[in-house]
C-alpha cells in the first residue's frame, strides 16, 4: 500500500495535495507520511515476532525530532552515532535503555554523556576505544555497558561507500581480535559485557550475506560461553535495502525468519537496527521548475532543489524516481537532466529520464528521499536547508520550518577595523605560484 499516489490528477501524500504544501510552505521541502513510518516500522516489529527484541532504529537515516518521536512512541529504540543524536533521541522521548551507541570515533564527553543518560550499551570498534571507554567510565565510577563490533568479513554486495564489513573498511574488530579484547573486557571493574554485534552495511538486497555474518557472529558468541563470558544480545545490524527503482529487496519477513532463528538458538535479545527500510520510502523532496535549457541535443531541466538538499545522486550516483506532481499525458518525451542552482556539474538529482518538456512553476517529487536525503543536506552555496513536513491523514504538520538566511552566518565573526588594516604587510615581488603559500 502506498502513501504517496495520485489523486484526481495529482500526487498526493496520504490525503494532502502536494500543491497545497508547495503554496504553504514553499519549495524545496521534505515530505514524509506518518502512515508510511507506522507501517514500515510495524511490518520491521512483526517480522521479528517470534524473538525477544528491540528495533533500534538508526537515528542518521533522517533524524527529525518529530519522526524520533512518533516511532519512540510505538516502542522504537535507536541507533545513534554522536552526541547530537543521543540528545535528539532523548528530547524526542526515547528510553535511554533502548538506545546503543555506534560508530568509530566516540569523544570522551560523548561517552560520558551516554553513560550518564544510562544507555543500553556502547558499540565498541576499536581496542583504543575500548581503553577510552573504560577510562571514563573509571573516572565517573560507573560500569560501562559494551558490545564488540565484530567484523565478519562478509561482502554486502552493495556501494563500496556503504559496505561495512569488509577488511578494507574503517569499521569494526577482525574475528581473530574479538576473543582477546572480550576476555580483557569481561575482567574489568568498569566494564560490564552485555553483547555482540555486527553491520556489514546498508542498501543490502539479500538476506544471504546477512546470514553468513551471523552465523559467523555466533561461533564467536559460543567460544565466548565456554569461557564463561556470557552475553544477553545479539545486534545484527541494519542494513536491508529498499527499492528506489527496479530494485528487488528481501522483504524483512525472510530477514526476521533467519534472524530470530539465530537468536534463539542462544537464546539472545535480538537488536536490530534498521533506517533506510523504516524512513526511505516514507519521504519524497517536493522541488519546483525555474527553468529549461538546451545545449543542442542535451536538455536541462533546471529546479530550485541543489545537491546540498539531496546528495545521494552526486555522492553514490543514486537513482531517485523523479514525477510531475501533475502530469500531463499529452506532453513530449525527451530525455533531461534534471539539475539544481549550485555551481558544481555533480549538481543533479537526476539525468536521462523521459521527462519531457517540464515547464517553469511545474512541481516534481524525487521519490525515496526520506533516508540520508535531509539528514545529510548542507548549506553549501549559503542556500539554506529545505523545509521538514510530517503528514498525517488530511493535514500536515510543518516540523522543521525553513531556516532564516540570517542563521547561515550565526556565530560568525566581522573582523574590526585594526584587523583589516593590512598595510603593514610586505607587498609581493615578482614570486611564482609555486612560491606562494
């Protein structure tokens, strides 16, 4: 079932006209769908029925406060990767013991921080990591909840930019490592071991890498139990693909059948933690038409969305379905490029598509952008960051209004006027450019 359809003519999200939201708040804006997040989150939660677990949903994939809090208040955990998005996670109404704390490069404040909000457990990728995280929990005189990140040598078969469980990928702890750095970590006095886990990365289409990691995984899990190190969860990652075109993803049924197998055969809480198959087709980026341009037999199409709004086509060469928010059957198919204003040729959201002739003020909708698209928007070209809008039924809720221009250069600092005198410095001779630095 799809939230996003046309209606009498017209794409619609849920029940809203997306005319409507363009003339109330403006282009260019996220759209996402509450229905598409319940259900998607929903058919994740049933597919992992028939194992104890947690769905720790990877707050990166698009961290809106008010899309934390609507799957917070169905029982969501969350993946978080930083201090900002363990405050986000919080403030949106989560339970600290439902949250785990990834990634390579933890500060120690944001450990601290994590510790003291009382999280279920840090994913450790490191044995430097693992020092510093028991380094400050000494110093707060807590016992810091961890899991290794094991790595379990699996390709995903996916973008080598998204594919994490490899040897060449920053990510992780080599199998052979894992056995001595949890034999270190169960006889620490700041150290409680309480998992394992492993992610081998995202856009994963089938679920047979995914088993293969596993499966690895608790071989480790079993060695560990025969020398009295016993563990309560098993985190397999996220990772499961969606289809942004012709793409055919395992359905989470067929993942949460494998998965929840492996976790009671050792009789593990099962940690999941999913994004991009919860939050990527539950959004889409409303964009208006400035203007076309041809250069001989190539057309542009040129809209005011930029690849500081979604950057997924410039950084992966990602495909997104690109539609007319009205379409008019009568128009002429030609190929087009549809470009954004920022001055970088990279600059697209998509090329080659039998559009046709697109005229200006016309309203297209980049389909699948509701994973990475906001949460990884800039404000390169000092364009500011489209606008969030949550969808429920026949009304919509704007929950990230537009940022003022004036917020692109807070914190700032004008130079004073002794500054900017700079006739004391020397005037430059006849030097090379290889001379000056």
């Amino acid at each position: 079932m799809h939230h996003f359809q046309q209606k009498n003519g017209e794409l619609h999200a849920e029940d809203v006209p997306l005319s409507r939201i363009a003339a109330e708040v403006g282009t260019p804006t996220y759209v996402y769908s509450r229905a598409t997040l319940v259900r998607h989150y929903r058919v994740m939660d049933q597919a992992l029925a028939q194992a104890p677990h947690t769905i720790c949903y990877a707050v990166k994939a698009c961290s809106n406060l008010a899309v934390l809090q609507l799957l917070a208040s169905l029982g969501s955990g969350f993946d978080i990767v930083s201090l900002g998005e363990l405050r986000r996670a919080l403030l949106a109404g989560a339970d600290p013991q439902r949250i785990v704390f990834s990634g390579v490069g933890k500060r120690d404040d944001e450990i601290a921080e994590a510790l003291q909000a009382g999280i279920l457990c840090l994913n450790v990728e490191s044995v430097g990591e693992l020092a510093r995280i028991e380094r400050v929990a000494q110093a707060l005189g807590v016992r810091a909840p961890i899991s290794l990140r094991v790595n379990p040598e699996v390709d995903a078969r996916t973008h080598k930019y998204i594919a994490t469980g490899l040897r060449t990928s920053k990510f992780g702890v080599a199998m052979a490592d894992a056995l001595p750095l949890y034999r270190r970590a169960a006889v620490s006095e700041h150290l409680r071991v309480v998992g394992i886990d492993s992610h081998i990365g995202s856009q994963i289409l089938e679920v047979a890498p995914l088993i293969e990691a596993v499966e690895k995984v608790v071989q480790l899990v079993d060695q560990l139990k025969a020398e009295g190190i016993s563990l309560a969860h098993l985190d397999v990652g996220g990772g499961l693909g969606i289809a942004y075109r012709d793409e055919e993803p395992a359905p989470p049924a067929e993942l949460g059948a494998a998965m929840t197998a492996l976790a009671n055969s050792r009789g593990l809480h099962l940690l999941v933690e999913p994004g991009r198959v919860i939050a990527g087709n539950a959004g889409l980026l409303l964009t208006r038409v400035l203007g076309k341009k041809s250069n001989h037999d190539k057309h542009f199409v040129i809209v005011d969305a930029a690849m500081n709004d979604n950057i997924r086509p410039a950084l992966y060469g990602a495909w997104h379905g690109v539609v007319p928010v009205v379409e008019h059957e009568e128009r002429p198919r030609l190929p087009v490029d549809i470009v954004g204003p920022v001055c970088e040729s990279g600059d697209f959201l998509a090329q080659d598509r039998e559009l046709g002739a697109l005229e200006p003020g016309e309203l297209l909708a980049v389909l699948g952008s509701g994973a990475y698209g906001f949460s990884m928007a800039s404000n390169y070209n000092s364009r500011q960051r489209p606008a969030e809008v949550l969808v429920h039924g026949a009304s919509f809720t704007v929950v990230r209004a537009r940022e003022p221009l004036e917020d692109l250069w807070r914190g700032e600092q004008l130079l004073d006027a002794a500054t900017l005198d700079v006739s004391e410095l020397p005037c430059p001779g006849q030097e090379t450019a290889q001379e000056l630095g």
